[in-house]
C-alpha cells in the first residue's frame, strides 16, 4: 500500500519553513502515485484546502500538549486509525511529534518511522538532547536531515550512530522563479525574507542600513515576514534613527518570487538556519545573496554568494556598497546560484531521493 502519514506540530501556514517542505513532499509524492495524509497535533491549518485541492486529506487534533492525557488519548484514537488506513511509514516534523509517535504509535506500527531533523536544534534546552537519545531515537527506524551539518549536530549532540542518519536536501519550484537579472527600477533593493524573530537577526541588518544612508542612492530594504515577537522593536529602531524612506515593512507574503524578481540585492543574516528555503529561493531567482557565514549557509552556496559575519554590521554594509557599485559581480553572482540550485536543490531530485526511501524501505517490511 503507497499510503504515508506526515505528523507535525504546526501547519499553520505554506509560506515558509517546514511547512512549505511538506506541502512540496506531500504533493511531489501524490503526483508520483502515492497516497499522503497529514496529522497535524498542534496549530490549526489556514492552507488546509490548499492542502485538498491537491487530494491530500489533513487532521486538525490541535491539542495543547502533545506528552499529556490529552495525547494519550489521541494516540488511542490515532493506532484504531493507523491500523486501518494501513500507512506504510510515518513521517514526522518537530519535537513534539517525534515524541508523540515513538512513545505512542511505535508499539503498534510496523511500518517505517522517519524522524525529519530540519534545523541546528538552536531551540534546544538541556533535556532535549536526552529525549532524543534515550526515548526517541530507539523507536525510530531512519532520520533525515536537511544538510550534512544538521547531520553531523545530531550524531554528536544526541549519540546516533552515522549509518541511522540520511541528508536529503530540501528542494525550491524552479519554474516559480524568473533567472533573469533585474531590468530598470529607480531604487536599489535590498530584500530580506524571514520571520521576525531574534534569530533571524533583523536588527544587525537594520544598523548595516543606518551605515549605508547616505553612501548609496536611492535604496530601499524590504523586510517580509510574520511577526514573531520582534517586530515592534524593529519598527521602533527605524523610527528612531529616520529609516523611514529606506526601510519597509510587508508583513506576511505569498508573492515571494516577485518579490525576488524586483531585488537588486538578497539578504540573509540569521544566527542559525538547517537549510534556509529563503536561500534557495534566492539562488532560484538568480540574485546575488549576502548570508551569514554559518556552516549551514557555506553549504548551501559554496562559492555562489557573499558570506558576512552575521554579528558586524560594518561588514554587512561594506559588502552591500561594493555590489550596488559593481552590477556585473551581480550578475554574475546570481547566475552561479542559479546554477548550483538546478544542480543540487530541485524539489525534482528531492522528491526522487524520498520516493527511493521508501521503497527501499517497503521492499526490506
């Protein structure tokens, strides 16, 4: 039976993160003949008929903990349904559901457990690690990583031995993406898409921008994202130091690729990524990025960007000004990217990599 169940904490939203791998997994898969059903434990799900349009059925449990009564009893629910609708793996996002399945589906299911690791484990307290160790990671059969530097956290932070861990790539839509370089426009753009949390580290970039008044022309630093609890501080810095007429706020955006397609410039600044989906969208696009230089990032683009210390925003604004002068390094720059992402970061290949697990996976049930 080709029928899978992903389990995730949150689904919020399709806009970024997680949740785009999945909807990009679930529909890679149904489109090869697999049938995909999503469990979500957690949040509510805006896109849930995005989601259906595409013949992939998602459950809303949203409980409030996912280690409590409350869990218990969805498990019980949950083992009559899974026995029934006879999945052959589960798949599943986030702490919560990786523990939720281990403790409470395992003992039932005899299928194929895959735990999905997709960042650093930035968030981690203390105990976390030990869960993994010791409750989780005997319970599952396979975990996939996104990059060979979640990999490598993973064995050494939480004991694993090498050949239980698998890198798969997250993939980008290529055809959503236009790798021509930018014609006309009357400012210079700077484009930064990410979520406005403190690891994504806005404010440093806000005070690169502070630098650059006044040694560019006419400029604008576009940030799109959900509010995550820093938004306001940053609203308040720009109003502070006068970034009015160089900065702008876009909330929430589903248009990323026109966005993309209108940017002299993309950023990426964030303390901690596993793989950034902005990244690759970027590189799909055909911009020039300039990212942290974090392990994650020099992964991602090898030699296709311009890697800054995330913590100098002298750095940040000195790299900036040297591609606003030089717009053949730009063009350059973004065509090398979009090379090296329709070389290695297609959802073509990642869907392939994943189907070819689980039949691997089916053939050795």
């Amino acid at each position: 039976m080709k029928r899978i169940l992903l389990i995730t904490d949150n689904l919020d939203a399709v806009s970024g993160g997680a949740e785009k791998q999945i909807y990009l997994l679930a529909t890679g898969l149904v489109q090869r003949g697999w049938e995909v059903e999503i469990l979500v434990l957690q949040s509510n799900c805006r896109d849930q008929g995005l989601f259906e349009r595409e013949r992939i059925r998602v459950f809303v449990e949203n409980i409030r903990r996912v280690y409590s009564f409350q869990g218990y009893r969805l498990a019980y629910k949950w083992r009559e349904i899974i026995s029934r609708r006879r999945y052959c793996a589960v798949f599943t996002y986030h702490f919560g559901s990786d523990l939720w399945a281990s403790i409470f589906l395992r003992p039932d299911f005899s299928g194929l457990i895959v735990s999905m690791r997709r960042d650093d484990g930035f968030w981690m307290r203390p105990y976390h690690p030990w869960v993994y160790r010791y409750v989780i990671h005997p319970r599952v059969d396979l975990i996939c990583a996104v990059s060979d530097h979640v990999k490598e956290g993973i064995i050494s932070r939480e004991g694993v031995k090498e050949e239980k861990v698998r890198v798969i790539y997250n993939g980008v839509e290529l055809n959503r993406f236009t790798p021509q370089p930018k014609v006309g426009g009357n400012e210079f753009i700077l484009l930064y898409v990410a979520n406005f949390s403190s690891v994504k580290n806005h404010i440093t970039l806000l005070e690169a921008v502070r630098r650059l008044k006044g040694k560019m022309g006419r400029f604008k630093l576009l940030l799109a994202g959900r509010d995550k609890g820093e938004e306001g501080r940053l609203r308040g810095f720009v109003q502070r130091y006068g970034l009015e007429n160089e900065v702008e706020f876009l909330g929430e955006r589903r248009d990323i690729p026109g966005l993309i397609e209108s940017a002299d410039v993309c950023l990426q600044v964030s303390l901690s990524e596993g793989m950034s989906n902005t990244l690759l969208e970027y590189m799909a696009g055909a911009r020039p990025v300039v990212a942290s230089d974090i392990v994650s990032n020099r992964e991602v683009l090898s030699e296709t960007g311009v890697l800054v210390d995330p913590n100098d925003p002298e750095e940040i604004a000195s790299v900036i000004l040297d591609l606003y002068l030089s717009p053949e390094q730009r063009r350059e720059i973004g065509l090398l990217a979009r090379k090296r992402v329709e070389e290695f970061f297609s959802v073509d290949r990642m869907i392939d990599e994943y189907e070819s697990l689980l039949k691997e996976a089916i053939c050795e049930m």
